[in-house]
C-alpha cells in the first residue's frame, strides 16, 4: 500500500464535515501514515497564540478520539524539516505561480495588507507533500491547485539540480466534507474557520446539535413528497438527507421536515456519542496525548532527514 499523509490547519474547531470528510477516511488508512496538525499553516493570517495551541491540542485528541492510534501523529512545527525545505523551495518557486494562488486572492481580497507567509505558504504546502515522497495526495478540489503547484516545483527542482523528488500524482476527493453544507447556509460547506450556527462541531453536546438542526434551512414545500433530494431547488433538505445517509440513517418513511430533523439529531448525536466520549477519557490525560506526538514527531524527523539532506546537497548547501 502507498504512503498517506494529510495535514490539517488549526484554523477552527473540527466540524462534522471534518469527521464524515476526512478523518473517518483517514482512520480506514493508517498504515504507513502520516496525519499532521499544521500549525504553521495556521499563521499565515492574524492568531491569537493562546488559541492557536489550544486548537491545535483539541485537533490532536481528535484524531486519538476518532481512532487514529496507528497512524503516525505529529504536529507540523515539531518537525523543522517543514520550513527548512519551505524557504529552498521558495528559491525554485516564482512570484508569478504564487501570485495565481486562488487561496492567496480570495484571502487578500479587500485587505490593504497581507502577511509574507500567507503568500509563499504554497511552498511550505509543497515541502509537507515532498518530504515524505507519496506517490499519490487525495485533496479537496479546493486544494488541487496548489498539489499541481507542488509538481510543478519537484519537476523543475528535479531538472535543474538532480532527482530528489518523488513527483506525486493529484487524486482529487470528492470527500463527505464538500457534500456536508452549513445547516443555516447550504450553499457553502460547512467550514471549521467560518463562525456560523449551522456548523456542528465534533465537540457539540446533544442538546446544541438538536438545536442547530432544528434551525437548519428547509422549504415551504409540504406533503410526503417534500422530503426529497434536490440540490438546485431543495438545498436544505438535500442537505439533511446527505448528512442523514453520511452519519448511518435512513429516510425511509420519513414524510416531514420535522421527522427528517429528528432523524438527523439523532444519526448525528449517536455518530459522535462515542468520539466524545473518548475525547473526554484523552483530555483527562494531557501527557499522554503530548508523548504520541512527540513520537510521532521523532518518527517524521528521522523520515524527512535523508529528504532535506538530498536536498540541500543538490543545492549546493552540502
């Protein structure tokens, strides 16, 4: 089997999309994998440092809670591997690849200033994916750009200074998350870094879920063959089925909204029952969740080193 690795960005508390559209992926792969917390993806716009290590404590319990406990776990900052090939790779990259980062737009849209690193981050985006040399990254669609900017710069580093890189293959995830839509907003997905009421967390208690999906956007549409899927004239109720079908449920003689939301309530809290609880058990032990990814971290140094190392003699750094 093929190496995985997948980061994610401490940027919000993990949602459902989260759990349904990458972390239960991520447990059914856990050999030869590498799942990061990328905390130094995290600053590349304004952070409170306070929050910062607290998400990225709640984000490492998580992925303990939901069953990754044979993976390789790590925190992106522990292993200086990450922004040491970040800045060489910053040396191959030009100003005109990085200015076309859609992500680097739409977050400096309308802002008088932005931060460096929030421009040049492809590259650190680029440098997690080499140094641990998959031959294949599943992403969201609204990450493929920067996984083609990746091969981009293997290629060319490949070319100019001698094979160091494996050049992966871009496999893009439709993935549970993109189909798991804001309850209030159903136009958009549900998004950890977006403070909406229809976002369900991982950490919701039952009584907060069944409040959000009770408020969750439907229709005026009545009779029993209102609780369809649609998505371009019901984007609400479509919704709920997905997230219902997702969590394990089914719409089966279901005939009315308020049915279906109960349905959903209950699909969803029983889904995260057991991932809270765990959690809870993690939480109370701090230390214990701090040596797995101190192990982990050691793991990623003594993998990364040779990579780094190639790397830098190519360059000429060695």
């Amino acid at each position: 089997m093929s190496r995985t690795l997948s980061l994610l960005t401490p940027s919000g508390r993990l949602t459902l999309g989260s759990y349904l559209g990458a972390l239960a992926p991520m447990a059914q792969r856990q050999d030869d994998a590498f799942y990061g917390v990328a905390d130094l993806h995290a600053m590349t716009t304004e952070h409170d440092p306070r929050q910062l290590r607290a998400l990225s404590a709640e984000m490492a319990t998580l992925f303990l809670a939901v069953g990754l406990d044979r993976a390789t776990l790590f925190r992106q900052s522990q292993v200086p591997a990450h922004a040491e090939l970040a800045y060489l790779l910053e040396c191959v990259a030009t100003t005109g690849e990085l200015n076309r980062m859609i992500q680097f737009k739409e977050k400096g849209r309308g802002v008088e200033s932005t931060r460096v690193s929030l421009f040049t981050y492809p590259a650190l985006m680029a440098a997690d994916i080499l140094l641990y040399r998959p031959r294949q990254v599943p992403v969201g669609a609204d990450q493929k750009q920067h996984v083609e900017l990746t091969r981009d710069l293997a290629l060319r580093f490949n070319r100019r200074y001698g094979e160091v890189f494996t050049v992966p293959e871009v496999v893009t995830s439709s993935g549970g998350s993109a189909r798991v839509r804001d309850l209030l907003h159903p136009q958009r997905k549900m998004s950890k870094s977006a403070d909406s009421a229809g976002t369900i967390y991982l950490l919701d208690p039952p009584d907060v879920v069944r409040k959000k999906v009770a408020r969750a956007v439907t229709d005026s549409d009545t009779g029993p063959a209102a609780v369809r899927a649609d998505p371009d004239a019901k984007p609400g109720v479509t919704n709920l089925l997905e997230i219902l079908a997702a969590c394990g449920g089914s719409a089966d003689g279901v005939t009315t909204y308020g049915a279906l939301k109960r349905e959903v309530t209950d699909a969803v809290v029983s889904l995260l029952g057991p991932v809270q609880a765990r959690y809870a058990d993690l939480a109370a032990d701090p230390a214990y969740v701090t040596g797995v990814l101190e192990s982990g971290a050691a793991h990623c140094r003594q993998v990364t080193a040779p990579v780094l190392a190639s790397a830098r003699a190519a360059l000429g750094l060695a």
